[in-house]
C-alpha cells in the first residue's frame, strides 16, 4: 500500500484510529504505525481496508463485471476465478485472478497490475485524487 493511503482510506471511512484497529482486529499502535510509516501495512490489512472502502464507494457498473470492461476473452474468463465466483467487482480482492495473460504469484505483483488496471482505478477514485 502506498504512502499516506492507509489514513487517506481511513478518514473517508470517517473512522477514528481506535474504530479502524476495531474493524481490522489489530492494535491502535499498530494503526498509527501503518499511518505514520514506522511499519509495513501487511498484506491481510492492505485487502480489508480496501474491502471496506470498495463497500462504501458507489460502484460503476460496468466495471462491476470485470470481464466486460476488460472484454475477456470465454477461454480466459472459463479459468478466472472473478468469473467462476461472479465477482467482478472483487476481482482485485481475490489471488488467482488472469490478469495481463496470467495468474500473478503473490498478492504484491497482482496489486501491482491492478493498481494500473482501468477497473480498480474505477473501483477507487478516491486514492487517485
Ligand atoms: S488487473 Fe486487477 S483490477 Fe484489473 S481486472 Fe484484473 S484483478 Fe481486476
């Protein structure tokens, strides 16, 4: 996650430090690390904190079904998990997914595509402003 957007996320959800280490299951410490660059944002917390705010945001959607905004192809859609699970919207959440030809192995490189992806870029306006 980059910079600043951990506390950017946090004040759209309109959540104080303590609320958000509630909702994550992690400490107040731990929260005003993540804002402040002292500590790494794990992975675990990147996915639930973006969950959240995808929740909160008004959704596009067209962009609610991947696989049409992208134009996926049937062979490559039959193996993608956004398309067996019908979760378009998700498709930045989940590991597995085929993006750009093929499945990314960790969460970081399949963060790194999707952050250039026109569809988490619809997803997310807020973190580009
Ligand atoms: S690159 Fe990421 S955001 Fe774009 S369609 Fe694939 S999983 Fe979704």
């Amino acid at each position: 996650m980059r910079k600043g957007e951990f506390s950017k996320i946090r004040h759209q959800l309109g959540k104080t430090q303590t609320q958000m280490a509630q909702l994550l299951g992690t400490s107040v410490k731990a929260v005003q690390s993540f804002e402040q660059g002292w500590r790494r944002i794990p992975a675990h917390v990147e996915r639930q904190t973006l969950f959240l705010l995808a929740h909160q945001l008004p959704r596009n959607k067209k962009h609610g079904r991947c696989w049409v905004a992208l134009e996926c192809q049937a062979d490559t859609k039959k193996d993608c998990p956004a398309w067996e699970f019908k979760v378009g919207h998700l498709c930045w959440f989940i590991n597995g997914t085929i993006c750009q030809g093929e499945v990314q192995p960790t969460w970081q490189k399949k963060m790194r595509i999707c952050r250039k992806c026109e569809v988490f870029h619809s997803m997310f306006p807020v973190l580009y402003d």
